[in-house]
C-alpha cells in the first residue's frame, strides 16, 4: 500500500530535500547506488567482473529541466566510456541510458534525447560495448522505441527496456523478438494508471511469464531483469525448451539486491549483469527502490532507530 505513496513521493521536490538532508540517509542510499562519483563506480566494476558478473552503468540523472543539463549528462557518459575504454572494459561493461537525462522531456525533446543518445552510441561502439536504453514512465514508451529504431540503423546492439506491467507489451515483444535486438524485460518501477497497466501483482507476474515466453522463443537476445527467483527458474526452462545455449540470453538484476544470487549464477557459468548506478542524482531512482519492496524501506527506516 505504501509503494504508490513512495512513487509519488519520488516526483515531490519537498520530500527529495527532507530525505537528502536526513543524516541517516547516505548509508542506505549507499547500498544501492555505487558512490556519488566515477571512481568510486568503477571501483565497484572492478569487483564485480573480478567475480565474474558484466555490469551495465547508469550516470543518474533523470528528469532533467533544461538543454545544459542534458549536455552535462550526454558528457558524464562520455567520460564513462573513456573511463571503461582505458581500463579494456569494453567486452563486459555496457552502459544504460535514460533519455529523460538527454531531454526527452524538454521542448523538441525527442530530437534532442535522439542526438545525445546517437553520440554516446558511437562512443560505446568505438570500445566495443553498446547501450541499453531504459524505459521510463509510459508516456515515453513510444517516442523511446522511436529512438530505438532509429540508433539501430547505425547501432543494431542498442537494446531497450520493455516493461512487462503495460499492456501493450506483449505487441512490442513480439516487435522486437527479432534477430539481432536486444531486449531488457523488466516488470516495471513507475506509478501507472489502470488505463494502460496491469495493477496486481499477480497479473504482473502473469505478464512478465507471458512476455518471456515470447522473448526467449523469438531470435532475439533476451535479458531477463528480475530478482524473481520464480522468473529466472522459468527462464532457465525456456531456455531448454527452446534451444538457447547459455550466451544468447543473460540475467540482470540491480546493484545491491541479491548480491549472493547474482554470484551464485556467474559461478554457475550464467551470463549476469549488474545494473550500476552512480551519481549525485540519487533520489529518484532510491525512492523507486524503497517503493518497490517492504524489505527495502524497512532497511531505511531501521536505520534511523538504530543510530
Ligand atoms: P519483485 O516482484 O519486486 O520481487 C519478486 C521476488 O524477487 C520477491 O518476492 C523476492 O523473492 C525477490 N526479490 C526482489 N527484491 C529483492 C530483494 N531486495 N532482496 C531479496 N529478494 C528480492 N524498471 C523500469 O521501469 N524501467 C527500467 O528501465 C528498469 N531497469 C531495470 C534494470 C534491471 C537490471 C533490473 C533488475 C530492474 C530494472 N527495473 C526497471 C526495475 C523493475 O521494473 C522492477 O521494479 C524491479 O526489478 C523489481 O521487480 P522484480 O522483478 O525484481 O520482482
């Protein structure tokens, strides 16, 4: 019940300032979000592929309110792949774009996330990686999959978010089940209306089985982003039943949550990626996380009576 309130809060510049400016808060936000810096990230990179898990990291910066902004985000990236080029990352880190950080929101936002992407784009290709596009609130779904379609006529490993709570999701799965695509199936983190989303649990976790399905039986490269242990065992059984050796489809979960379990899959010979996110621009992206699990805002709020 209180996940919609979290959502809203996470769009609230009121409670960003209370929750920035609470003492206790930096160490919970630390157990998600890899330093507030670009060393402190690539520290964590170096511990993870050192256990064998692939990362892929997010520059935070979501939301952004004007077209400097969107430049300094485009550039944050760029330096990134600096960064993951210099130390020979290339094969095993990846970075994710939000495109609300590019402008996507902003006046003439659509040509301005497409131009920022696009450079990024071709700095991922010259180390050898590429990029992921995330997937946001659902009135950007189309103009995202637009842009998608488009960096993919120069970059065809640009890969894509799609959200299994819309539902409309099923039609883009099967869009994008195709040779060569690259896709992130995620249950989906954002506060949506009944109009376009599916609002249990249940019928979420219905339409994330029935989306995988279609992912894993098309030509495409799944990655199957849950914590879910019932989507990665079925997951793991499509994989079987439709012939997938282990390097066409990887696991992906995020960077502080179930840290054994992503592990235990890279010693099992899995291919799994850790989605790594730095920054200042911590907030949205924290909230989301506290939203989504009891567990995780109860670590929160436990941190407070335990100083
Ligand atoms: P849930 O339904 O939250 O949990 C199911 C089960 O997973 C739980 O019952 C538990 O057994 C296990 N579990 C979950 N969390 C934990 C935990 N903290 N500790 C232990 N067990 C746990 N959303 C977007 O809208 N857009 C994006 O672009 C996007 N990108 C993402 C990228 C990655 C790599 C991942 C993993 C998620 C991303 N998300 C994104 C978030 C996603 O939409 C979900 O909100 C989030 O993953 C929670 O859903 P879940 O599938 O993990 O399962």
């Amino acid at each position: 019940m209180l996940g919609p309130v979290l959502l809203a809060a996470s769009r609230s510049d009121r409670i960003h300032r209370i929750v920035s400016r609470a003492p206790v808060t930096r160490p919970v936000v630390d157990r998600f979000i890899a330093g507030n810096g670009l060393p402190e990230a690539l520290e964590v990179v170096d511990a993870l592929t050192a256990d064998g898990i692939e990362v892929t990291l997010d520059h935070l910066g979501e939301d952004i309110t004007d077209a400097a902004q969107a430049r300094r985000n485009r550039d944050a990236y760029l330096a990134l792949l600096d960064a993951l080029g210099g130390k020979g990352l290339g094969g095993r880190a990846e970075v994710s774009v939000k495109l609300s950080a590019f402008g996507q929101g902003l006046p003439g936002g659509h040509d301005l996330a497409l131009a920022g992407a696009r450079r990024v784009c071709e700095a991922a290709a010259a180390i050898g990686t590429t990029v992921t596009l995330d997937m946001e609130d659902h009135t950007t779904v189309d103009s995202t999959l637009a842009i998608l379609a488009e960096l993919r006529r120069d970059f065809p490993r640009t890969g894509a978010v799609l959200q299994a709570y819309l539902s409309r999701t099923e039609d883009d799965a099967r869009a994008l089940a195709v040779e060569g695509s690259r896709v992130r199936l995620v249950k989906g983190a954002y506060k949506e209306p009944a109009s376009v989303a599916y609002q249990s649990k249940r019928d979420v976790d219905l339409a994330y089985a029935r989306c995988l399905r279609i992912l894993m039986a098309g030509d495409g490269y799944p990655m199957i982003g849950s914590h879910d242990p019932r989507m990665i065992e079925l997951a793991l059984r499509l994989a079987e039943r439709y012939g997938r050796s282990p390097d066409t489809y990887e696991f992906q979960m995020l960077y502080g949550i179930r840290d054994a379990e992503q592990r235990r899959l890279a010693a099992a010979g899995r291919r799994i990626r850790a989605y790594v996110p730095y920054g200042a621009d911590w907030y949205g992206y924290f909230m989301r996380r506290l939203a989504e699990r009891p567990a995780n805002l109860a670590f929160f709020l436990r941190s407070f009576t335990t100083r």
